[in-house]
C-alpha cells in the first residue's frame, strides 16, 4: 500500500542456543509437508502425492529417475522419515530446516547436499531456500513453502520434452537449479521496471512515499545480491570440481548456469548503483523544490518591502500645517490614490527587473527540456 511502511522479514533461527548437532526443531508456523514424486523413464512417468514415506520404497530402485519434493518443514516425524528412507545425514537434515543458509554444495558420503535460494516477487521480494539432495536413489528437494518456479521442469518431464527423460538425476539437479537461476530474470526485469517507475515520480511529484519505496527497492537487491553470488560459487564448484554423481556431459550444463548467474550478479550491481543515484536524484529534487519556495518567498518579500517603506512613511502623520519641512502629501486632494499608485509602480518595477534578470523563471522549466533530449 502506498505509504505503508515495508518492513525487513526478521531473521530467525529455527532451533535453539546450544542444542546439539543434527536437533531437527521444527518452526511451529512452517506448513505442513505435502510430498510429490515424479517417477520417470525414457518411455514412461508416474506422476502422484505421497502421505506417508514408506509408500516412496515402490518407486526407489524401480525407476531411472525418482524426484521426491517436499513443500513445507512443519512435520518433524515425516522429515526424520525421509531422512531415513534416503540416508540423509543428520546435520543436511538440520540444514535443511534452519532455512537461513547460505548457497552451499556439501558431500555427505554418497549424497551431494545444495542449498540454494528460490525468489518470487508477488507484491515484494520474498526468498526462500530450497534444499536439493542428490544420491544413488533419486534426487529429494525440500520447499519452505508451495509454489515454486520449477513447473516448466514437471511439463518438459510430462511431456517428454527436451533430454531430461533420457538423462539421469544429474541432469534433474541441474534442470532444478537452472530454473532457479532463470527466474531471476523477470525478477529483476520488475525491478528495472519499479526503478524507472521511481525516477518518473522523483520528477514529477517527490515525496515521503517515494523515498520510502526508493529505500525498499534498495533492500530487496541487495537481499537478491545476498542470495545469488554465493549461488554463483557453489554452481560454479559443481561446474569445475569432479564429482561420482555428475558426468562430465552435465558439468558444462552447470558451466552455463554459472555464466547466467554472472550475468544476473552484473545486472543486480547495476540496479544498486542506479538506487543509489535515486536517493541522490530524490534529494536534488528535494532541494530544487525547496529553492523555488525560497525563491518566491524571498521575491515576495522583496517586492513588499519597498512597499512596507512607503505605507509606513506615509503612516506617520505629521501635520503640514504645523511645519512647513512635513509631508505636504497628507493634505492632497490625491495624496491616498497617489501613494497607490506609486506602490503599484514601485511593485511593477520590481516584477520587471526581476523578470529580465529571469529569477521570475521556474528552474523545472530546463529539466523539462533536458529530459525531452
């Protein structure tokens, strides 16, 4: 809402002080897991939700390529579950629900850990982690949330478009995070559009509202900034760094992922420059309107001071007729339309001069022009 004042998503750590390695603490408000596989071959796919994880062992080992995904970290018992289903190791478990990691590639014996962050941007950015495991028994992703940016994946294995269905759960990871990757870019095509929108209102009409979305801008890039150069590092460790898991085919795939991700990290830097210069553009325009109300105050009282002399000389009414050296103007038959008149003549001769000098002249006049060229 206009005017409402966007305040930071307040850092908390699932778990408590102290509590020893592989404690999975649950957060009480995170939703409840619903679980999804997607079961595939060359010439075939299954598609269903899971309830329980003991019905996961009639896929395990009995298709090419098992993808388990989990969407919501509200249920302790179903997370130690598929941590045993697929021998995950205690402290990836934990990793996975203390969802404020950094982008990491881990090995924990035959299993790759990833953490990677996931952005959307409904109203304002929202980040959340999105945990990859890649072993010998399929590839397991565990969500914060539902929703996510991968259904273009679950279309391309629905209808068997592209390699993925011919490839392995190498190629699944890198199609998970390379989706991941790519939904920066509208992301940051809105931020290039709120940035331009922003610089249109400095212009224009700048306000408190103005400056208060100048400096939300300004911290969700560089939330964005957070979330991708480390993403870079741990993409490029996948891309350069042998692994069992991966072949060597999937790697240069990676490679690319690792150029889009500098391509994305340039982009973000660049927006960040251009906040800031909002911020210096918001106060410049801040100051030129201040020196126009300071300039018509100060002519105002300008032209009135002369004015103020006048009425006032005339204000002290000394009687002609008892001095000769007082202001014979007081007994006049014209002496009040007289003194009218030469303040109206004093006021226009101020407005004139100060006219062919130009101060009478807007200074918004020239931006107008400049910005038509």
């Amino acid at each position: 809402m206009p005017g409402k004042r966007i305040r930071p998503r307040r850092w908390r750590r699932g778990g408590e002080v102290g509590a020893p390695p592989e404690t999975i603490q649950v957060d009480p408000d995170a939703p409840a897991p619903v679980i999804s596989i997607f079961a595939y071959g060359p010439e075939e796919y299954v598609e269903q939700s899971v309830r329980d994880p003991d019905e996961l062992d009639e896929f395990l080992g009995q298709w090419p390529v098992v993808w388990v995904n989990v969407d919501g970290l509200g249920g302790a018992e179903v997370l130690k579950k598929l941590a045993t289903t697929f021998a995950l190791h205690g402290l990836a478990v934990e990793d996975v629900v203390n969802v404020h990691q950094r982008p990491k590639v881990e090995q924990y014996g035959d299993d790759l850990f990833i953490v990677s962050r996931m952005a959307s941007i409904p109203d304002r950015l929202e980040v959340e982690q999105l945990s990859v495991f890649l072993g010998q028994r399929g590839v397991l992703t565990f969500q914060e949330r539902p929703g996510d940016c991968l259904e273009p994946i679950r279309n391309r294995i629905r209808k068997a478009t592209g390699r993925i269905r011919t490839q392995g759960p190498d190629y699944l990871t890198y199609a998970i995070l390379d989706a991941v990757i790519d939904n920066y870019f509208p992301i940051l095509e809105e931020f290039g559009e709120r940035l331009e929108t922003l610089e249109e209102d400095i212009l224009r009409n700048p306000g408190p509202e103005v400056i208060s979305r100048i400096y939300a801008a300004k911290r969700d890039l560089l939330t964005l900034r957070r979330a991708v150069w480390p993403q870079r590092e741990a993409v490029n460790l996948l891309s350069r760094e042998p692994c069992a898991l991966i072949n060597e085919n999937t790697r240069l795939y990676f490679r690319d992922s690792c150029d889009h991700l500098a391509q994305i990290m340039d982009i973000v830097e660049t927006f960040r420059e251009l906040a800031m210069g909002l911020v210096e553009g918001y106060q410049s325009s801040m100051s030129n309107r201040m020196n126009e109300v300071m300039k018509v105050l100060t002519i105002i009282a300008t032209i009135f001071i002369p004015l103020s002399f006048i009425a006032g000389l005339y204000g002290m009414n000394f009687k002609p007729e008892k001095s000769p050296l007082n202001m014979p103007e007081l007994a006049w038959y014209w002496g009040y339309p007289f003194a009218l008149g030469l303040m109206a003549a004093v006021a226009a001769g101020l407005v004139i001069y100060f006219w062919r000098k130009g101060w009478l002249k807007s200074s918004s006049t020239g931006s107008k022009q400049d910005r038509r060229h």
